[in-house]
C-alpha cells in the first residue's frame, strides 16, 4: 500500500508555519510538496516551521505573532509550546474602533423551520417543561420527581419534548447582595425564561434559603398572559403540608402536571429563520478548529445573519488576544467600547484570581496542536463570521431586556464550556452549536446541540456523538461554505424537530455551571 500524500496547511501567505493535516501526523525524513524536509516526527495538527526561525524571531500562524522562537529553529522542525515564548496581551488603548466595513450582505429569504410561538415573541425548537430550583438543597428530591414525572406523566402529553430541572449550586452559603451576585442570580433568572419552556413558571424551594423565589423571579419577570401575569407556582419542601419525603414528590408532581396539560396544547407552526437564536461555542479545540470546523460556522453565522437570525459568540479569554479584530467590526463606537469593557473586567477578574490568560489553553488543546491561547484565539474567532457587531451582552444577561433582535452579538461568557453554555441559554439561545477537534460528549438538556468534528478522523471514531464532519475540508473533500451551507439546512431540521442531535438521542446532558464572582459565606 502506498503511502498517504504528506499535507500541510498554511493559513496565510505570510505564515512561516503550517500545521499537518495527515492521521497520525508524519514520521522523520518525510518530503513536503513544496520539497520541504521534516527534521522532526511531527503528530497530526502540530506545526512545521516552514523557514529557518531565529531564536528571538516571531512565530506567525495566521499572519498573527503567536509567539517567540526561545532558541533557533530550523526549517521542518515539530513547532511547539515548549520552543515559544507567547506574546503579551493586546493593550486595550487605542484599539481600532469600527474601521472595518463589511459589505453590505444580500438578505437571504424564504427559509422558515417549525417552532413554537411563545407570548413574549419568542420561539422555542423544543416544548420542554422547566423546573426551576432556587437552591441546590432540593437537587435531590428534584431529580426523584422528575424521573418519576417522566415515567408516570410525560406518556401522557405526548406533545411535550421533555421535562428538566434546572439544577444548580447556587442558592446558599454565599454572599446575596455582595457586587457581582447579580450575575449568578438574573442567569438562573433568564434561564427560567429560555424560548424552550413555554413561559411556564414552575419553582421547587428548599424554604429557608437565602435565594427566595420572589427575589429569583420578581413580579414582571414573565409576559402577561391573557391579561394576567402568570402566578409563581412554588412547591416549598419545609412547607409543614409535606409529611414525609413522598409528599413533596407528590406536590412536585401535582404541579408539573398542570403545566403539563398547558404545554401539550402547543403545536409547531411555520415560522421564518430569523427567529432561531444561536448560540456557537468550541470546546476541545486543536488546531484544526481554525481550519475547518471554526470558519464552517462563521460561514453559516453569515448566512444566519443574512437570514435576520441572532447569533451569539462568546468566551472572553479565547477572544481577548484578538480584541482588535472585534473593535474594528464593531457597528458603532458604543458596542466597540462595551467589548473593551467586558475584556477589561475580566482581565481585572483574573488578576484578582492571580491567574492570567496562560491558563487556557488545556492539555488536550496542546495535544491537539494549539501552543498557547493566542493561536487559540485566532481559530476561535472565526466562528464568528464576516459580519458587524452589532451587540454586546454582560454575564447573565437576556437579549430581549437588551432590546437585541437579530444580528451578530457578542455575549461575554468564561471559556468554560458549561459556564458559557449556561449563560447563552440565560441570554435566550434556542439552539447551540458546538465544535470540537480533540473530542467532548458534551450537551444540553434545554436545547439540542449540534456537534461539529474538525477532523475526520475523530468523525469516524465518534461516528455516533458527532453530527457534522468539517474534517472533510482539510480532506479536500468539501470546502469551508460547502459545509457552512450544511450546517444552516442541518439547523432548520433539528430546530423544526424533524432530526435529532446525537447529544439529545443519548440524552448526554451536563450539569448548569453558573458564574458566581461573588465571595462565599
């Protein structure tokens, strides 16, 4: 058997480096194209230096400085961590502001998906009953009644996707008015008000808890319906009615069960893309997230926007050493300067933490090609498109109080996947998308997932957990809107209901994760 053509990708032309593209990466002695020599056994998706590199010389992997060389490297060597010195951080004066100016893209018309109409204006891909907690206290007695709840009730609406707690850590044990517990709170907060529930309001509360379900949800924390403000239907487990532990099943299941009925005579109806709102995230990112997986979806993001849908990108850490980028497509001076507010507070978050922007990248990053967070990000904002910023979210916050509709939004989350994931759902998300190169099983329960592989080799492996294969554009098999193009008709089914992720058919669903800044007690 012959052996595979040796390839390479190089990002730009200005690139001294390139990353391999072969499984399995490739052995000493092997001859590029360009007749390039490998000097190095370089693994699949780590970077060969293209020229000779002077010790002190820039490293440059999308015509960005990723790094210095520590000591001289000579042309086909293995490129890695340990032989960079990474760059400091971008300053946060005098950054462009609003200087790129996009062409205006064509309106795409005409694509509709089938969802559920909520009374705020929203619309769900999912009829899910929501159950909210106000402290992890009940999580217990919470995840008893659901599994009941769905064996016992859920058959009989079978107009009703699911039923989920909203489970958390928070609650208890913190500091409730202390600055930055805002944020855990108007997350789980808006998370309650997520599109997929319906505008049913269902709490389970311990009772002696410091977060009290009227502080959680306030009057005019839900539309009115019906000319009346949904009433907050709490189930107190210290309520003196409950007599032993199978009465508190008893009241969580008698209250699920009218919401139930409510939920079940909602049916899907036509409506245009413009009302999806998406949330796009990488987790387990290699190098190749920047290559294939990462620019697929900024390439649908675009078509999304042109579709009038809102898209949402977040992780502050894997955007900050681009912050440049993102000021400079900024729709006005005023989304541009919130942008450099929300880097601000985090730079200042992880001083305070005395742990700096070094922390990401993770193991499995490194493993998978990725040296440092700089050439992390620069993959990482890909997913965002071509198109203008036209919105900035804090932690927690909801688009609609923003008066957000439509277009590319940067929402400020942590780089953790959970983190960020929960607070994309608290901004209204009704449906995710997420990339991935080394490998996660993750999922949501509130929305369906879509998992995008950046190499077909692990396509093949998680043939059964990925739903998407990008690798094929590092194949030569598809191109980068090829793709993109996939990945928009893939969402209008999975949003209409009428295909499901492998996340929801597996039902692999973590944990909420809120950001709490707030010192504990």
């Amino acid at each position: 058997m012959s052996s595979p053509t040796p390839l390479s990708i190089a990002m730009h032309p200005a690139d001294n480096v390139a990353i391999i593209a072969n499984d399995g990466g490739l052995p000493v002695g092997t001859v590029l194209p360009s007749g390039l020599v490998l000097r190095d056994q370089v693994p699949q998706a780590h970077k060969v230096a293209l020229v000779d590199i002077p010790e002190g010389g820039a490293v440059r992997r999308y015509n960005v400085v990723i790094g210095y060389a520590l000591k001289a490297i000579a042309a086909g060597s293995w490129v890695h961590e340990r032989l960079l010195r990474m760059p400091e951080a971008r300053s946060l004066e005098g950054l462009p502001v609003s200087t790129v100016k996009p062409p205006v893209m064509e309106r795409l018309e005409g694509y509709t998906f089938e969802g559920y109409r909520n009374a705020d204006g929203s619309v769900g891909t999912r009829n899910i009953l929501g159950i909210t907690t106000t402290v992890q206290c009940v999580a217990g007695v919470l995840d008893f009644a659901v599994r009941r709840i769905k064996a016992e009730l859920l058959p009989r609406y079978p107009h009703v996707d699911d039923v989920v707690g909203l489970e958390h850590s928070y609650g208890c044990g913190v500091a409730i008015d202390a600055v930055g517990a805002e944020i855990p709170q108007r997350t789980l907060r808006n998370i309650s008000r997520n599109p997929n529930f319906g505008g049913e309001v269902m709490v389970v509360s311990l009772g002696c808890e410091k977060l009290q379900p009227e502080r959680l949800l306030p009057p005019g924390s839900f539309p009115i319906v019906d000319e009346r403000e949904p009433a907050l239907d709490v189930v107190c487990l210290q309520d003196e009615a409950h007599v032993g532990f199978m009465s508190m099943i008893d009241s969580i299941m008698d209250s699920a069960q009218a919401h139930l009925e409510r939920l079940n005579r909602r049916r899907r109806e036509t409506v245009p893309a413009s009302a999806l709102v998406v949330g796009v995230q990488c987790g387990g990112s290699d190098a190749f997230s920047g290559v294939t997986a990462n620019p697929a979806v900024g390439f649908c993001t675009d078509l999304l926007v042109r579709a009038g849908a809102t898209v949402m990108f977040s992780e502050v850490t894997e955007v900050r050493d681009g912050i440049d980028q993102l000021t400079s497509r900024a729709s006005s001076p005023e989304v541009a300067q919130a942008m450099i507010e929300e880097m601000a507070w985090y730079d200042a978050y992880l001083d305070k933490g005395r742990v700096d922007r070094s922390a990401n990248t993770t193991p499995g990053n490194k493993k998978g090609g990725l040296s440092n967070i700089v050439e992390k990000a620069m993959g990482s904002i890909i997913k965002s498109g071509t198109a203008p910023i036209t919105g900035v979210l804090s932690p927690g916050q909801r688009l609609a109080d923003r008066g957000i509709e439509g277009g590319l939004v940067y929402a400020a989350t942590p780089a953790s996947d959970f983190i960020c994931g929960t607070l994309q759902l608290a901004a209204g998300m009704n449906l995710h998308v997420f990339t991935t190169g080394r490998g996660t099983p993750y999922g949501l329960a509130q929305v369906p997932v879509i998992k995008v592989a950046t190499r077909s080799d692990l396509a093949r492996r998680w043939h059964d957990l990925m739903d998407l294969n990008a690798g094929r554009i590092a194949d030569g098999e598809a191109t980068i809107e090829d793709i993109g193009w996939e990945m928009f008709r893939l969402m209008l089914d999975v949003a209409s209901g009428r295909k499901k992720t492998w996340a929801e058919q597996w039902k692999l669903h973590n944990a909420l994760v809120l950001f709490n800044p707030a010192p504990v007690t």
